[in-house]
C-alpha cells in the first residue's frame, strides 16, 4: 500500500497542471484546427484554406520575416546571455546587480517596444544626439532606422527583454558549476575555450536549448511588439492572422487559424528537434564515459 | 487522510477549478435566461410604447458604450461630461469601453453564432462599410432612431444627406452623432503654399523627399486619402451618387496605382513603410518626420495644438477636386441587454446641449448633425458663436467642396489591391 | 597590464549595462512632465503636468488598476497552487512518462497563445466565460505556467529534499516543514514567479481582448489605443504605471516575506 502511495504520488502532484496544460493547449488548439479546416459558410472539410495559404506570397513574406525575426533575436540574446554570465556572474551574486538585471524583465513588451520607438527612431533621442555632434544635419540621414522590413525593431526589443530571462536561467547552472573541474583543465595547459568546451558547455547546453526554444517560441507567436514596431509589407505571422480574424466579413477567419496552425507546427517540429538533439548528445557523453 | 498538505493543495485546487467554471456557468446562464425572456418581450414593445415609458424603463440601469479609445478628448468628453449628465437626468450608469470597431464586430458576429441573445453592448460607434457589414449580416437591432425625440425635433427622418450612409440605406438603424469632412494639415513653419491639387501634390513631394506619407489602406484615414485620389481620376459624376461599377476601375484602376506608384520612392521611410493608423501618422507630423498630416474632422488639430503635440504653426488646406465628408452614427446591437438605456443615452447626446459641448475646439471639435434651423434662435446663436480656431478653414470654403461618400465597394476594392499594386512592388 | 585592459573592459561593460538598463526609466520619466519635445532638442522645451492629470482624470483608471492587479494576484495565485506541486514533484521524483509530462507542462509557450484564444472564444463564450474576469485569469495561465514550473522545479532542486527532512525527522507536521523551512529557502524562486507571472498577466492585450470581450478593462487595454499615438507624454506616464504597479507587487511581497520570517 506504501509502496503504491510512493509511487503514484508525482502523477497526483501533476495532475492539476498537467489537466490544465493539456485542456488549454489541447482544446484551443483542436478548435483552431477544426476551425481552418472548414467552410466557413457550409461548414464542410475542405483544405482549401492551406491551399490558398501556401500558394499566397503575402504568407510565404510574413513566415519567412517572422522566422528569420525571431531566429535572429533568440540567437542573439542567448550568445550575448551566456557571455555576459560567464564574465559578470560573481558580480551577480550581489544583490544590486541582479535587481538591475531584472529590470527590464519589470517592463512590459509592449512599453519595451515604445521605447525602442522613443530612442532610436527618425526622430528619436539617437538621432537628436547624432544631430547635435553634428554627425547629420538632418533628420532624414539617420542611418539607424529600426522601423523596416528587416524588423530590426522588433529584434532589438526582444534582446533588450530577453537578455535578462537568458542571464537569470544560467545564474544556476553558473553557480553549480563545480569549479575543480576549471583548475584541473586549467593544470593540463588548457585556456579559456577549453574550459568552456569540456567544464561548462556540457552543463549548460540543456539549459541554453530549452532557453532558445522558450523564446524562439515566443518571438514567432507574439503580437504586441510587431504590432508597435512592424511594417506594411511584410507583417509578422500573428499580425497577419490578426488581421485576417478581424476582417469585415467571417470569411478569411480560416485562413486566420490556418495561419496560426501552422506557426504551431513549425515551433512543435523545431522543439522536438531541438530538444532530440540535445537528448541524443546527452546519451552519447553519458555512454562515452 | 490527508497526511501530505501537497494532496490537500491539489485537492483544494481541483474543487476551486470546478467551483470557479461551474459558478461562471450557472451564473451567466441564469442571467442569459432571466433576460432574455424579458428582453424579447419588451424590445418590440420599446418602438411603439411612448418615450416616457422607454425613460422610465431606462431609469437607474446601465449603458455599455463601446468605442475606440485613442483620443483623450473624445474619451474625456464621454467620462467627464455626458457620463455625469446622463446620471444626474436619467439615473443611467454610461460606461465607456475602449475597442476597436473592427473587433467589436467581429465580437458580436461570434456571439451571433454562438446563439448569445444577451450580450454586453448597448451602444456602437460605427459608419460606413462597417455599417454595411453589421447590417447585411444581422448584428444591428432595430429601427430606432426615428422614435428619439431630439431625432425627430432637430434632424427628421427625410433630411436628404442622411439617407444613406456610404450608399448603404441607413433606415433608422443608426442614429446621426457627428459630422466631419476629409482635409490635410500642414506645418506654416516649412510649408508656405501648400499643393492645390493632386499634381502639385505629388511635385511637392518629390521636391521634398521622406516629408510626406499616408496611413495604410485597411485604416479609415488611409482608404480616405486614396478615395480622394479616386475622385480625382474617375470624376465626381460617377462617384458621388452611383452604385460601384467594375468597368470604372478597369479602367481607371492604373491610373490610380500609377500616381500612387509615382510617388512612393518619395514618401517617408522611401515608402517601404507606411503608418497602420491615423495615430501613427499624427505621430510623425508632431515629432517632424513628416511635414503633412490628413484625416476626418476639419478641426481636429486645435486641441492638438493647445497640447503641443502638434506645432503651433500647423493650418489645415483642402485640394481639387474637394473634401470627402461624412457622417457617422451611433447604432445598438442585436443582443442589447439595455435597449432602453441605450435608446435615452443616444437622444440625450443628440441634444443641442450635448452636441454644443462636442463642438468645442479643446473638447472633439467636430461639426452637428443637428438641422441648425431647427433649434431655437438662442441656440442657433450659439452654434454660429463658436470659435472653430485658426487651424480651421472657413465654413463656407468647406462647405463648396463638399463631396459625397462613394460606395464602399470602391473601398473594397482599394483595399484588395493596394497592397499588391503599391506596396509589394517595392522589393 | 593585461589584468589592467581587462578590468577596463569590465568596467565598461558594466557601465554600458548600467545605462542600458536605467536611462529607459529616465528618459519615460521625463517625457511624461514635457510639453513640448521636439527632435533635435535632447530635453524637453518646457515641462507640463497635463500628461498625469489626463491619467488620472481618467475615470476608467483607477478601475482598470485596480481589475488588473486583481487578475494578476489571481494568476500569480493559482500559478502557485498548480506549480508548486508540479514542481516538487519534478524536482524530487523518478517515475515513469516524466519526459512526457515535461514536453506537456511546456507546450502552453510552444504553441501560440494568438491560437489557443482564438480557439477558445468560442468554448468561451458557450460556457459563459467570456467577457467575465474568471475567463481572464484562466486564459493568463497559459502563457505564465510553464515559466512558473520552469523556475520552481529549479528552486527545489537548488535547496535539496535533505532540509526537508530533516526537520521531518525532528518531528515537524509537513505544513510546519513548508512554512519554517521550504518557504523560506524557495522564497528567491517563489519571487521570481511571482514577479514573472505578473509581469506576463498585466501586458497581456490581445489574450485579455478576446476572453475580456472589452468588459474587463485592464491597462493594457486603457495603453493599447494610446501606443502608437501622437500624444507622447500620456502614454509616458501610462508606460511608468505598468512598471510602478509591478515594483509595488513585489515590494508588497517582500514585505510579506519579511513579515513571516519576523513571526518565526
């Protein structure tokens, strides 16, 4: 009976969370499914709605800026995290540098992409200064647009929020890091690299893919920063899908979901790669040793 | 039992959950029924039973107003002056609910298919084709606005320009609140003259590059530019007063796209990027980027100004062939849960008084529907004494220029091709 | 001399970091009393205090502060009571299908929340959730749970089962054992969801939009119209109310945990 206890205890404990994920997730997903594979008058399966999504150029832009937006902004962030952990991390154990750090986790994305407005647009605080050093003379030769169909806005926004969520999951890993391994490499005449590769990487790599996931996940999903920061042509993914939901007549609602199912399935596939990977290097280490 | 407090959490947890959505159910259940019964029998009764009786049902309720929220002068003026008023003469609760129009419609359409008979809006800001899609497919009441007292006493149902909205017929599904006309503002401080007509325009825009751009079409300001430009290629004959015709954008459709093609390397940003919203727009035109901005309400930039958010230098002009002008409306969803309140709150911001204040520069500045000879002398009196601004263009030059709203399906069709016409053909 | 370029560097860095991550503050600050500020004036012509009257005469204000801090609380609140146990259990337990149950736990960020909303108005609305704040809060939990899990599964980890223990050893009931012990050595993890969690909630526009139907006024949704708008000095003071409300969150939380510790 005790035994028994043991072990169905950790399935009680996740019961309600796991309840939750799966009621949320699954529920609202199926429903969207449901939604992009039907007629929105009669009601009936079609695919017509994929069909027309990926025979339209307007999606193919928006996927492919999305992708490469938040491809960009997750890389970016997690190599700039790691580095400034791995140089700072013992200032970090003060208490006054991790509230700094967590400061811009404080800010909103949407008031983060009003001041990336504020600062480095045309006509923005940058340019003001640019001005005064008398590095322009006008407002039009500012060289740092940010508003522009690269969506560098958009990618600056996401490194300045996310920096922090990057530095804040590796503090962690940095302080468990057992530090005898470093002066051991650091005895056979290995330098700094070496020590990242063989002491460090092995420990944070699960961290720093799930990080990536996290974001990249959130970064392709996320509406209120391309909202503020976008352009025309072409629009992040869930502008598009927004636009479509809420346009005049009920008819591009399909294709709306559709556009939604398939951001699902493209951060799906790439989380499973994703974590496999890391999953499949972790088993050959473990089985090398 | 519960020997691990993590049990009783979960436990807890699970019985909260249930509590939770079976109360939101049974709750909103209950009520759905309770009123709908109740709002089926009186809403037919509300058109033929006398306004003191629709008052006195109204008396001590609640009206849900929704409404775009971006102008704290439109804002202020709802919360700080009608509010208060609507209180202290009727006993009604105005709440004021900052939403999009394209969302609250698509809100009510999914309530309409999700079979909610009682829903949450009372009153609705709508025009145009956003009129036309909440007609056409059922989101709207009634015919209401011919049973309003200050309707009937100061607009009538047969004054011609308010037959229709866009073209669309109104027939009293929505009731007159504003009027405003279509024209473009500039900076005195770099402009001296500005453009007359759409040719000087475009010369004025290549002599200064990046100071001039305009919304996107799927804003209201944006397709309003473009409209502009489509009176000036079709002709005002074919516009002003006639149904859409196919072979009119066949044929003129390129010379629309050419001009707009024109300019564009000239625009701001080079015209790789164009404002989602009026908003934006006014953003730049107070930050300097851009040296014009444009929009509905002839007097809308006098509060701006008094802010400083636009420069003290900035004066309004219109060009050939003429100001687009409109009206819009306020109108009451199918699933009203207050139709009376709604109804009294409409007439009471119908009122002289109401529409006066609305009229002031430093509160929205726009012009009445009203019939101004049929107020009373003292308030006719009244109207004429108000102080528009200087930013404002006289009555009489607005008035000569003003044209017609054309069918929708000309916006329509602006909004299904700018964007490959225009905008992708940049790359 | 190596030693010296490196100190440098650092001190720059740190610099760099300490302007990067004060000068937003000041400069929503100061945008927020200007009247008139123009490009290429590095400060404001003149100073004016119409921004903050506007906030405040707001009459939806302090309504909407007050519906959001409320919301927030809750899903802070039930963020606790599903990820403190999801976290222990994954922190301290060996059993089967736990990578299964990990990839589930995280799906909610995986899978955009624009999708889950959309595809649950309509579920929403037949259960009488929509436009009702209980909607809300429960759509808020998607995309702030698996951030909570995440951070309390580490927490756990970090302090070890062995503590726990041995107070149990020493014959502590187990709510004893979570208040004198547990409580307070996963307070670090416990503020950082609590922080996390209402950070997320608050800035919440399109979720709260779609469930809220526009009834359930919140901040975000009084910001939204104003964020792209010309009048830059009130949406300054509305951006500086997001983050004044978080700091006061968790300065209260503090407090909380200074209290309960005094207590023990």
């Amino acid at each position: 009976m005790k035994l028994f206890k043991q072990r169905i205890k950790p399935y009680l404990l996740l019961l309600p969370s796991v309840t939750a994920a799966i009621v949320f997730v699954g529920w609202g997903t199926a429903a969207a499914l449901l939604e992009s594979l039907q007629d929105w008058e009669t009601g009936e399966w079609t695919v017509v709605y994929y069909h027309e999504l990926f025979t339209n150029p307007v999606f193919w832009d928006s996927l492919f800026l999305s992708f490469s937006t938040a491809l960009l902004s997750t890389a970016v962030s997690v190599v700039l995290g790691l580095v400034v952990t791995r140089y700072l991390y013992h200032y970090f154990r003060k208490n006054r540098w991790k509230l700094l750090v967590w400061l811009p986790m404080l800010v909103p994305h949407l008031v983060a992409a009003y001041l990336v407005l504020l600062f480095f647009s045309d006509s923005g605080l940058l340019s003001s200064l640019l001005y005064r050093f008398g590095w322009i003379q006008e407002m039009s030769e500012y060289p740092f647009s940010v508003q522009n169909r690269q969506g560098t806005g958009i990618i600056l926004t996401y490194i300045w929020k996310e920096v922090p969520f990057v530095i804040l999951m590796l503090l962690p890993v940095y302080y468990q890091l057992n530090s005898n391994y470093e002066a051991v490499i650091r005895t056979l005449g290995g330098g700094s690299w070496e020590v990242f590769k063989t002491a460090e990487f092995p420990a944070l790599a699960p961290v720093l893919t799930e990080t990536g996931i996290i974001l990249f996940s959130f970064t392709i999903a996320a509406f209120e920063v391309p909202y503020i920061l976008g352009v025309t042509y072409p629009k992040m993914l869930p502008l598009l899908s927004y636009q479509w939901y809420f346009e005049n007549d009920w008819s591009s609602r399909p294709a709306a979901m559709a556009v939604m199912m398939v951001t699902t399935f493209l951060t799906l596939l790439l989380a499973f790669l994703a974590f496999g990977l890391s999953q499949r290097r972790r088993n050959q280490m473990s089985r090398g040793k | 039992m519960f020997k691990n407090p993590w049990k009783k959490c979960g436990i807890g947890l699970v019985g909260i959950f249930l509590v939770a959505i079976f109360a939101g159910c049974t709750n909103s259940e209950s009520g759905q029924t309770d009123e709908h019964s109740e709002n089926s029998a009186s809403s037919e009764a509300l058109l033929e039973q006398p306004w003191e009786k629709t008052e006195a049902a109204a008396e001590n309720s609640q009206v849900n107003l929704y409404m775009w929220g971006g102008d704290e002068g439109v804002n202020r003026y709802i919360d700080n002056w009608v509010a208060p008023r609507l209180k202290e003469n009727y006993d009604i609760t105005l709440k004021r609910y900052p939403m999009d129009i394209t969302e609250v419609l698509q809100k009510l359409q999914t309530e309409k298919r999700a079979n909610k008979e009682t829903g949450v809006m009372d009153i609705i800001w709508i025009n145009g084709e956003n009129f036309k899609n909440a007609k056409e497919n059922g989101l709207l009441w009634n015919s209401f606005s011919d049973k309003l007292p200050n309707f009937k006493k100061f607009i009538g149902q047969d004054r011609a320009d308010l037959q229709t909205d866009f073209g669309t017929p109104v027939e009293g599904m929505e009731a007159p609140w504003g009027k405003v006309q279509y024209v473009f503002f500039y900076d005195a401080a770099h402009i001296k003259k500005p453009p007359q007509n759409f040719i000087e325009l475009a010369q004025w825009v290549k002599e200064n590059p990046g100071k001039f751009t305009y919304p996107e079409v799927q804003d209201f300001t944006g397709s309003g530019f473009m409209k502009h430009l489509l009176y000036d290629k079709m002709g005002r004959d074919v516009l002003e007063n006639e149904l859409y015709r196919e072979e009119l954008t066949n044929e003129h459709g390129d010379a629309v796209w050419q001009y707009l093609n024109d300019i564009q390397p000239y625009l701001w940003k080079n015209g790789e990027n164009y404002p989602a919203s009026l908003t934006e727009l006014d953003r730049l035109y107070s930050q300097g980027e851009v040296w014009m901005t444009m929009g509905y309400n002839e007097a809308r930039a006098e509060r701006l100004i008094e802010d400083g958010t636009f420069p003290e230098t900035t004066k309004s002009f219109i060009m050939e062939p003429g100001s687009i002008g409109n009206y819009h409306f306020l109108s009451i969803p199918f699933n009203s849960p207050n139709k009376a309140g709604a109804m009294v709150a409409i007439n009471e911001l119908l009122s002289p008084e109401a529409q006066l204040e609305k009229m002031q520069p430093s509160v929205w500045g726009e012009n009445t529907p009203l019939s101004l000879e049929k107020l009373s002398e003292a308030d006719q009196e009244k109207f004429k004494n108000i102080e528009r601004g200087d930013s404002v263009l006289p009555s009489e030059q607005l008035e000569a220029a003003y044209l017609n709203e054309m069918d929708p399906a000309y916006t329509e069709w602006l909004k299904e091709n700018w964007m490959s016409e225009v905008v992708q053909t940049t790359h | 001399m190596k030693s010296f370029i490196r100190r440098t560097m650092k001190i720059t860095v740190l610099t760099l970091i300490v302007v990067g991550l004060l000068a937003p503050f000041l400069i929503l600050g100061m945008s927020s009393f200007a009247h008139e500020w123009r490009w290429p004036q590095l400060l404001p012509a003149s100073f004016s205090l119409r921004a903050w009257t506007v906030v405040f005469q707001d009459s939806q204000l302090w309504e909407a502060l007050f519906v959001t801090a409320v919301i927030g609380m809750l899903v802070i609140v039930l963020n606790f009571l599903l990820g403190l146990p999801a976290g222990r259990a994954l922190a301290y337990e060996e059993f089967k299908g736990k990578s299964l149950i990990e990839t589930l736990l995280l799906l909610p960020i995986l899978v955009p929340s624009l999708a889950i909303g959309m595809g649950l108005l309509f579920t929403a609305i037949r259960l009488g959730m929509a436009d009702h704040w209980i909607g809300v809060v429960l759509i808020h939990l998607v995309p702030t749970l698996p951030y909570t899990i995440r951070i309390l599964r580490a927490g756990y980890e970090n302090i070890g089962w062995k503590y726990e223990e041995a107070a149990r050893n020493l014959g502590a009931s187990p709510f004893t054992v979570f208040k004198t012990v547990t409580f307070p050595l996963l307070f670090p993890s416990i503020r950082a969801v609590a922080a996390l969690s209402f950070v997320i909630s608050i800035s919440q526009y399109v979720l709260t939009a779609l469930i809220g139907g526009g009834q359930v006024i919140t901040l975000a949704m009084i910001y939204y119209p104003y964020v792209s708008g010309a009048d830059r000095p009130v949406t300054a003071a509305f951006s500086l109310l997001f983050i004044v409300l978080t700091i006061a969150l968790l300065l209260m939380f503090e407090s909380l945990f200074l209290r309960s510790r005094k207590k023990v």
